[in-house]
C-alpha cells in the first residue's frame, strides 16, 4: 500500500489556504495501520521506517513551533 492513494498536495494547500504551517505528510505504509490497530505505533515498531522517520520529524516540529517559554510569573505548564 504504497503511493498517492489519495493525491498529493492537498495538506499543502488547505494549511496555506488557513494560513497555519504545513508540518508534513505521512507515508501510506501498511505497519502505521496494523501499529494503530495492534497498539504499537511504527516509531516503536519500526523506527527506521519513512513512516516512523516522518512522525518523529513532525512532532519536533509541532513541539518547536508550540514550546512554552518558562519564566517565573507564568504559572506551570499543565501535564498531559
């Protein structure tokens, strides 16, 4: 289940159409499915994988674009 199963582009254009930044895309690959199915996402699975490789490169990029900028008058971040 390789390819454009479903195009290209159009996460490009609807986060310039929104004006938010685009972070990237995910490749189609059958292990993120049977991850999300079994409970063991492609990063632990495969962590070499494109996929794997793409997750990890968006979530630095959301946690870069999100960091929260500690100073003492600001009260501490919440937990998650």
């Amino acid at each position: 289940m390789r390819g454009e199963f479903f195009g290209s582009g159009g996460g490009e254009e609807l986060a310039r159409m929104a004006k938010v930044p685009f972070f990237g895309a995910i490749p189609m690959e059958q292990d993120v499915r049977i991850g999300g199915d079994t409970g063991q996402p492609v990063v632990v699975s495969r962590p070499n994988s494109e996929a794997a490789k793409a997750f990890q490169a968006i979530a630095g990029q959301v946690a870069a674009a999100s960091a929260w900028k500690r100073s003492p008058r600001r009260a501490p971040r919440p937990s998650v």
